[in-house]
C-alpha cells in the first residue's frame, strides 16, 4: 500500500512510520513541524510534505495516489491546552472534517488515532469501553472527541472508510519533553527539579510506544468501518511510583522530585477495556519495566537530540506552567 501518515513527524506517528518502512509499505508524511514535529525523528529519504491537514490543498496533495491516512496530528498537551486551546479546535475538528472529506470524495481509508482521555475519569472503578460515553475534563481531550464525533457521522451519512483508535498514556524514545515521563527522566539527568502534580495519586495506564504501534496498524489492516477500537497497556502506575522509579534509573537523588499545585481539572483515573482490538490478534508485549529501562538510556545517549529542544519555546512554556509552582513547591 501507499499510506499517508499525517502528524509522522512527531512522536507516536514517526515510530508507526518506521513500522510501516520496515514492514515495506510505500509511506509519505504529511507534518505542520508545529514545535513538536521533529524532521530528525524520520529517517533519511522519508517523503515528507509540510503542510496543515486543516488546509485542504495540503492534504489533496499529500494523499495523492495514497490507499489509506492515518492520522496522528494533533496538539496533543492538556497543560498546552489550558493555556491556550485555539490551536486544539483547528488540528482536532477542523483537521478531522478536511480528512473525512478528502476520504469521502476519494474512497480510501482512514484511521484516526485518537486518545483515552475523551473517556474522562474514572476514579470510582472499572474500565472504559468503547461504546462508554465520551466525557472529557479538558480543552485538549473535549477537541479530540470533537474530532471523534464527525467520524460516526461520516460513515453513517457518506458511507466512508474510517475507523478510530483510542490509546492510553504512550512512552518511549524521542517523545517531546514537556510529557512526564521525558519531562522526568530529562530534568533528573540535569539535576533540575521534577514538578509532581498534587498528591501524585493519579492512575494512567502505560503503553510502550512500540505496542501502541502495533495496535493502530491492526486496527489498519482488520478494523472494520465506523468502529472504534482502545488500545491499552493494562499497566495502570500512580505517577508517584513512576516519578521513583525514574529516580531509580537516572541515579537521581530524591529530594528533586517537588510537589507543585494541581493543574486544574486534572483526571484521577484511565483504565481502557481492550477486549475488542485484542480479538483482532493484537496484545502489548513490552513489559513496563524493561520499556522504562530502554528509554531512559535512550535519553541518557541522545542528548543531542533533546538538549537544543529544552530552550527556546520549550523554556518559555516551562517557566509559564511550573515558573511559579516550583516557587511554592514542598518535598514529596
């Protein structure tokens, strides 16, 4: 197949478009390179199209002659979203409604890759599936149900070829630096504060992002229209047991990790139902520990890549979100 993988130039998307490249698909990337769309994430020879998937030139253009999208581009932070959320309408909403278009008049299909967050909290118990209701607490998770919600209607209406994926809290190798576990693992080899949110109580279900991969091209290959399909680790950790173990691993000393005020309507609790995606044949295979283990090496021997990231914009965002709580923090 010829596949368009929009967003491939970010995190989760530049792992699933060296999936693809070794599996010997044909792949072209449509990136915005927004400042987590990372050209050095792609290996040499990628054919990569910058470009908006809101802007429906862009989009015909990149997923000309193409069999299938997959749709990883998104804003993606909830912390970002806080601060400032019209970015999030415009890739989430607007960027879905131009896909589904391109799809309704060119007949190829599309996989949306979507979030575990449109689920909302679930600290009183059980696990989300997929036909639970949507219940999202913030700007970015509410964008991205948005988004959701045109494809149903699409494929009830127009008779498209779309399915999505819903995915739990994702790790790895060259994730952007403004996520906790890279935030963590990054600041500790620094020697520079880890802000914990609140008590540090708050459950997310971890998923390598190798396994999440793997799960969105089964989803690809066997999913069937109009369907939705959770993609989990079954691995659910309080940040505060991953914020030690990142101490573990990067030899840091405890009294970095600081408690810092709350961000506002912060979920307590994910927890996906997987059921579904695994009677497709599908099932994580990277155990939390060794996947934990691998990436922080792999932050330990790639400064080179993270270091120039951590000025800039990035410093700026840093000090608006934790400027001030670190000010105010107490040891954990």
């Amino acid at each position: 197949m010829r596949l368009l993988v929009s967003g491939g130039a970010g995190f989760i998307g530049s792992h699933f478009v060296k999936r693809l490249l070794a599996a010997g698909e044909d792949v072209v990337v449509l990136d915005k390179l927004t400042y987590s769309g990372n050209r050095a994430n792609l290996p040499d020879g990628v054919d990569l199209i910058h470009g908006d998937i809101a802007e429906p030139a862009d989009v015909a253009r990149a997923a000309e002659g193409c069999d299938a999208i997959v749709n990883f581009a998104a804003e993606t932070h909830v912390d970002r979203s806080i601060l400032s959320a019209e970015d999030f309408g415009r890739t989430e909403f607007r960027g879905t409604q131009v896909l589904l278009e391109h799809i309704r008049d060119s007949g190829v299909r599309l996989v949306q890759v979507s979030t575990d967050e449109v689920y909302g909290d679930l600290e009183a118990g059980g696990s989300s599936k997929e036909s639970d209701p949507l219940n999202p607490s913030s700007p970015y998770s509410a964008a991205k149900a948005a988004g959701e919600l045109l494809i149903p209607a699409y494929v009830r209406t127009f008779g498209v070829n779309a399915s999505i994926t819903r995915g739990s809290n994702t790790y790895g190798p060259n994730q952007y630096p403004e996520k906790f576990i890279p935030l963590f693992v990054t600041n500790a080899l620094d020697g520079a504060p880890l802000p914990l949110y609140g008590d540090g109580r708050q459950v997310r279900d971890w998923l390598h992002v190798e396994d999440h991969c793997a799960g969105i091209e089964s989803v690809l290959r066997n999913g069937r229209p109009g369907e939705v399909y959770n993609v989990g680790g079954d691995n659910e950790r309080h940040n505060i047991d991953v914020a030690e173990k990142l101490l573990e691993l990067t030899g840091a000393d405890r009294s970095l990790l600081r408690r810092v005020d709350d961000r506002p309507g912060h979920d307590r609790r994910y927890s996906l139902d997987t059921a579904k995606l695994r009677g497709l044949g599908w099932e994580p295979r990277i155990p939390f520990d060794e996947g934990l283990r691998t990436t922080v090496e792999w932050y330990r021997d790639n400064r080179a890549w993270w270091e120039p990231i951590k000025s800039g914009e990035y410093r700026e965002y840093y000090e608006r979100q934790y400027g001030e709580r670190l000010s105010t923090s107490s040891p954990v």
